[in-house]
C-alpha cells in the first residue's frame, strides 16, 4: 500500500458502520483505521498522525464531544467530521461550533462522507503548511497564496483571478454573497472558500441544494421542526439554520425556493430569527447566508416567480463564475489537477498526458462545465493502463439520455415541428412541470432531452419559465394533453 496516501482515523462503537467505513474510504484510496471507542484511540499505539478522523458522537464512555474536547486540549488541530444519530442534533451543533469541519446523519450517504473527509483532509493539509512556515520566512507570492488558500479551485485564467479577488475582498466581511453561474461551473467552491477566509472558517459550513428537497420539507430542513409538528415527525429536528449558527448555511439554486417560504427566508435574514414548523418560540441565530443561482433571478422577479425585496437581500455582492468555455486557459492546470486526485485514489502513477487529449479537451466547449470535465478525467484515469492518460473522443458526444415511455411522443415532434408547435409543446411541458427545468418531475425529464438543450431552446423561443411557476398543475395537464 503506498502509505503517502492520507490516512483516517474512523471512531464508531458500531462495528458493522466500522467495517463500512473502512470499505467506502479504502476504495477510494484512502488507508483507514478503526476503532470501537474514543478510549481505544486515545491509548492506542499511532506512529502515524491521521489526516482526518470520522468520529461517532454518541460512544461508550466517553462521547465524540467528550473526545474532541481532549483533543483541543493538546491542540491536536485533528480535522474532524461526526457521524450521528437523528437522536444526536443538539450535541452535534455544540461540536459544531467547537470547530468540526462538518457533520453527517446516519444512515450516512457514501458521496457525502467521501466528500466531507476531502474537505477534511484539505483543511489538514493547510494547516500543516502554516505549521511548516518558518517564522520569519519570506511569505508567498499572489498566485502561491491563493494556491494554498483555496486548494480547490485550480486555474490561473483573468475570469477566475477576478472571482478570487473578489472572494478575497468579500471574506473578510459578513455581507450576503450571491453566486451566479452556470450548472457546474464549481459555485459550491466559491463559497466555501468565502467561509474557509472568513473570521466563520472554523464554525459550521452548512450546505443546502434547494432543488434537492420537495417543497412540502423544505420548511422543515431549513428550519426544523417539533415533535408532532405534523405526521411522521417523531421527535424534534434541528434546521439547518439553527446548525449553522455562528458559521455558514449555502442556500444552492435558491432561484427554486417555493414562493410561500420566500417571506420566511427574507425574515431571517432581516431579523436574525424564526420559529422552527410546530413551535411559535422565536429561534435568534448568527448565521452569514451565501446563495448560488444558475438562472436569471431578475426574470423571476419579473415574471412573480421570487420576491424583489428578497432578490435585493441576496444580491448584496454578487459573484459571477465563468463558465468552462471561457476559461480554456485553465483546462491544463484542471486536468493536472483532477489527474492527481484520482490517480492517488486508484493508486495508479500517471506522468503525462497525451498531446492530442489535451488539445482535443481544449476545443471542446464543455456544456457541463467544471464537473463534466472532473468525470471525464475521473474516467480516464480509471480506464488507463499505462502512465500516460488519454481520452476518448467519443466521450465527449453530447448523448440526450432515453426518453421516458410518457415522453416518447413529445420528443419525437420536438425533432421535427415548427417553432410554434415547438412553442406550444415546450409550454406545455413548463407548464406541468410548474416552470421547473431539471429533476425527475422537470420538463427536461418530461421531453426527454437533456437539460442545457431545453434551456438553450427556451431561450431561442424567447420562452420566460418563470410565469409558469404559478400554474396551475391540472390546467398545465390539460394542456400538455391538448399539445400531444
């Protein structure tokens, strides 16, 4: 085993979550080792210190807080994500705002785990630099420091020096931040390098796609609920903005926010309070709020669709990240560095790249940005056999992915109709699906066609999805009916 790969420390009394662990982590290249109790691991025999350590809160004996806590003692600077029990909430916003880089609710889901050791890993990995620093020492030119500052996001082109100087000027402050860019262009990491450089960087960075969540819980996750509140819920749960406080919440594709919980979020951020679903307590939270969109909010406010008091509450600064297609410049400096990730995770040493692949990866215009080109690398990676990486052209095909049976007939027409049957058709399916583009229940779903196709005739039509938001889901039904 090549042991310059990072190693995580996993503490659970549960030996089967144990085993899991050792199994999701270790496939991706991580070495793991395991322990039943935060006694184990204090008394342990450890000749190498851990990159990370996934702890449990509640354990035998001492708790994971209890365990934290001793390691603060030492100034250990362990960077720590906690797995817990629904049981477990208000314990864990105390570890929380005792500096652990993230938390997690069983059952743990293997992508965010893996996602959160990473953040984890690379908050180690800063913190042994500043520690290597000799005092004194000649400090690091512009480029080195943002290098080190936000080792995430890879590039060196003029529209992403922009975005850094403008993450640079806005961490320091406690100003609401609004990210705009397309699906994929990497706005998750633009805000997280916002809380990592504030004077938040230590408390919680809460994430929340609002897309992701039905409407009918969406309520529910951003603000919690009591027990009996409404059925099926068992017990009181804390929101995320509650979990947030004296850190960070990201509010993603907040364009998606239902209209009827816009007042409540413009609450928050006016007042610093809510009341979680069942409760008429107020709740006083410290919480900076950073919000992403990929769509045009001004039109949404145009067409009733979001609120202007609330758009100008967001848009205090706005940050805009460029698309893949115009920051070519940084393709090389992506691909090297997608390249090392998963080359250490597969344990494959890759030294070059073949000529015609990177030139080839620099003509194309990447319609799914920064995270298409991540899989492609991730592909390649896997699939090589040598040391030198090379990708095939055919997986870079823009391929629409099958229709559902329901869909069939609406794609076919889409292939050979007139702008104004396409019209009627595209309406249509807005319509049903209440102006939602993306999802299983979107109109790009109901199509049949891939989500930037929809959106790029939508807007060759001069389409406006945002008036459909409040359609009426029957009307829309009858309509579709009367397309088909």
């Amino acid at each position: 085993m090549d042991h310059d790969n990072p190693i995580v420390f996993v503490v659970d009394d549960d030996w089967s979550i144990r085993d899991s662990l050792r199994n999701l982590l270790g496939s991706a290249g991580l070495r793991v080792e395991t322990f039943a109790s935060a006694q184990d691991f204090l008394t342990s025999r450890r000749p190498q210190a851990p990159s990370c350590l996934v702890l449990d809160v509640q354990l035998p004996g001492w708790s994971g807080l209890d365990l934290q806590q001793e390691l603060a003692k030492v100034d250990a600077n362990l960077p720590i994500v906690f797995i817990t029990g629904y049981g477990d909430v208000p314990t864990t916003v105390r570890a929380m705002r005792a500096g652990a880089i993230d938390f997690l609710t069983k059952p743990v889901r293997d992508n965010d785990l893996l996602n959160a050791v990473e953040q984890a890993i690379d908050r180690g990995r800063q913190l042994e630099r500043a520690r290597n620093t000799p005092p004194g020492a000649e400090p690091p030119g512009k480029s080195e420091l943002r290098r080190t500052t936000f080792p995430e996001i890879a590039g060196h082109s003029a529209g992403l020096s922009r975005v850094l100087t403008e993450i640079e000027t806005v961490a320091s402050t406690d100003s609401t931040v609004l990210i705009h860019g397309e699906t994929g262009t990497g706005k998750e990491l633009v805000a997280r390098a916002i809380h990592n450089a504030s004077r938040r960087g230590s408390n919680p960075f809460v994430a929340l796609n609002c897309a992701a969540i039905p409407p009918d819980l969406l309520q529910s996750e951003l603000f919690g609920h009591e027990k009996g509140a409404f059925t099926g819920a068992m017990g009181r749960r804390i929101g995320r903005f509650e979990l947030a406080n004296q850190g960070t919440i990201f509010l993603d594709e907040i364009g998606d926010l239902p209209l009827e919980l816009q007042p409540k979020l413009l609450r928050v951020l006016q007042e610093r309070e809510f009341e979680r679903v069942g409760s008429n307590q107020p709740i006083h939270v410290d919480v900076r709020v950073l919000a992403a969109t990929n769509c045009n909010l001004r039109m949404a406010v145009a067409a009733g669709a979001f609120r202007l008091d609330l758009f100008y509450r967001l848009n205090v600064v706005p940050i805009e990240v460029p698309p893949l297609r115009e920051r070519l410049d940084d393709i090389p400096v992506l691909v090297g560095h997608f390249v090392e990730r998963y080359s250490t995770k597969v344990g494959k040493r890759i030294r070059t790249i073949d000529t015609q692949t990177m030139q080839l990866l620099q003509a194309y215009d990447w319609p799914g940005n920064i995270r298409e080109l991540q899989n492609i690398i991730e592909r390649a990676v896997v699939l090589c056999d040598g040391d030198t990486l090379s990708v095939d052209r055919e997986w870079l095909t823009r391929v629409p992915p099958p229709p559902s049976p329901r869909s069939t007939t609406l794609e076919r027409k889409l292939t050979r109709l007139d702008p104004e049957q396409e019209r009627e058709i595209i309406e249509a399916a807005l319509g049903e699906s209440r102006g939602r583009i993306s999802g299983p229940s979107g109109a790009a779903a109901k199509l049949g066609i891939p989500r930037q196709t929809l959106e790029s005739k939508i807007a060759s039509l001069g389409l406006n999805k945002y008036r459909f938001r409040a359609a009426s889901p029957a009307a829309a039904d009858s309509s579709l009916r009367t397309a088909g």
